[in-house]
C-alpha cells in the first residue's frame, strides 16, 4: 500500500475498457466507511457513465478531454439536503442552511471522495482530480439538477491507465508542510531551500521559459491562477452557496 501511494500519479489517459458496476459499487462502498462528521454522511457522488452526460459536464470542466474519454466520472458533493428531509419526516427540526454545515460537508465529501481513489488506485484503475469544480459549480448544479443544500466539492475522472503511464509530479519536500507542536513561519532562507529542486527541475525551467516569466511562481499567478481569476470564481461560488441555500 505505502509503495503504490508512494508512486501515485494523476491520469489523463484511458484505455477503451469499461469500470464494472459491481466494481465501482464495491469501489463506493468502501469509501462509505470513510470518516465524517456526526456519521451524517453529508455527501453523495453523482456517477455519470453516458455520453451524453459527459459531454454535458464538460463545459464546465473547461472541455478537458477526460470528462469525456473517461468511462466514469464521478461528481462528489456537499449534501445536507438528504439529512434534513429525514429530519422532517422524523419531527425534527435541522439548522442546517448555514455555512459550517456546508463547510462540514464539503469535508465529509472530500473524505469520501479520496477514499474512494485510494480504494480505486488499488485495484490498478487511474484517477484525476477536477479543480475546475468549485469554479464552475454553478454549471454543474445544472447539469446534474442538483437541489437546494446540494454543492459539488470536486470531481474525479476514472478508468484503467492507457500506456505510457505519465511522469510522476514532483513534491516540495516534507520540511515545506510538516511542523513540529507549532507552526514555523518561513523565512526568505526558508523559501529559498524549500522550493530550489522544484524551481531547478528542467521541465519547470521550460515551463518559465515558454510563458515568458521570469521565475515560476509568476507562471503560477500570472497565468495560471491570476487574481482576477480567483476573485471572480470566488464570487460565483458564493452566490451559488446562497442560492443553494448556504448563505443568507
């Protein structure tokens, strides 16, 4: 298990064979046992397996071409929804239109999803994170006919690894995340050493050179996650929050 976490990787590529169903419900079923809140399990996962589907989540996704190779694609989301219909049809009452409901959920959701790939990259299937999730979430609301107190957190794409297999991604290494009883702020020294093999690696070095920077965290902010980027997806999201009933 160590070895196979250790030499993990996303992927974008797969070959043209499809998931079982009763793999894939085994596959959810064991990241049912995952961690969560209260054990309110405030999550579910929409499983998209038709074309159609795919190609209708797509857009969302910034047409990345694993939404739609993918045999499944799996949309994990924040509920509170199931939980206070329960709690109507049992006489109680749920305060649950809030924002540490949603944030509770959206980490009952993440626990349920990342078990769910580690379960998956044990029985040799591939997977890959969707980031463009939460920026688009409206969209996928959409397309999915999600209801009120239902949010998607994140999406996983999933299927047997085509070969070649990709390069494995490089780590900062574990002094850059890891403290010790309580948190060391970084020093300009501190940065300097944390970050010297990610900078030095060649294909980051090509990675600065094509995008005419200067260093790569101006790729990072500049190009990839520019601010106004950030402050309007920021802003979507939220008024989906209040529009799926999260905030006032």
């Amino acid at each position: 298990m160590l070895k196979s976490l250790r030499n993990r990787r996303s992927i974008r590529a797969y070959a043209d064979r499809d998931i079982p169903e009763d793999l894939l419900g085994e596959l959810l079923e064991v990241a049912a046992r995952a961690s969560n809140t209260g054990n309110m399990q405030l999550y579910s996962v929409v499983v998209t397996r038709d074309k159609a589907g795919k190609e209708r989540l797509a857009p969302a996704h910034f047409n990345q071409p694993m939404v739609t190779t993918a045999p499944v694609v799996l949309t994990f989301c924040a509920d509170a929804n199931r939980f206070v219909k329960w709690a109507a049809c049992r006489e109680a009452e749920a305060g649950f239109d809030n924002m540490q409901t949603f944030i509770t959920s959206a980490i009952d959701a993440m626990l349920f999803a990342q078990t769910f790939c580690v379960a998956a990259e044990e029985r040799g299937l591939g997977i890959c994170y969707l980031g463009t999730t939460s920026y688009n979430a409206d969209q996928i609301i959409e397309a999915l006919d999600l209801p009120r107190l239902v949010v998607p957190i994140t999406t996983v794409t999933v299927g047997w690894p085509a070969e070649p297999l990709p390069a494995m991604t490089e780590r900062l290494p574990l002094e850059a995340v890891v403290h010790s009883e309580r948190y060391r702020d970084y020093t300009p020294a501190d940065i300097d050493r944390l970050y010297a093999e990610k900078e030095a690696l060649p294909e980051n070095e090509e990675f600065v050179r094509v995008n005419n920077k200067r260093t790569l965290a101006q790729v990072f902010t500049d190009i990839r996650y520019t601010k106004a980027n950030n402050e309007h997806f920021s802003e979507v999201l939220l008024d989906v929050l209040r529009r799926q009933g999260f905030l006032r």
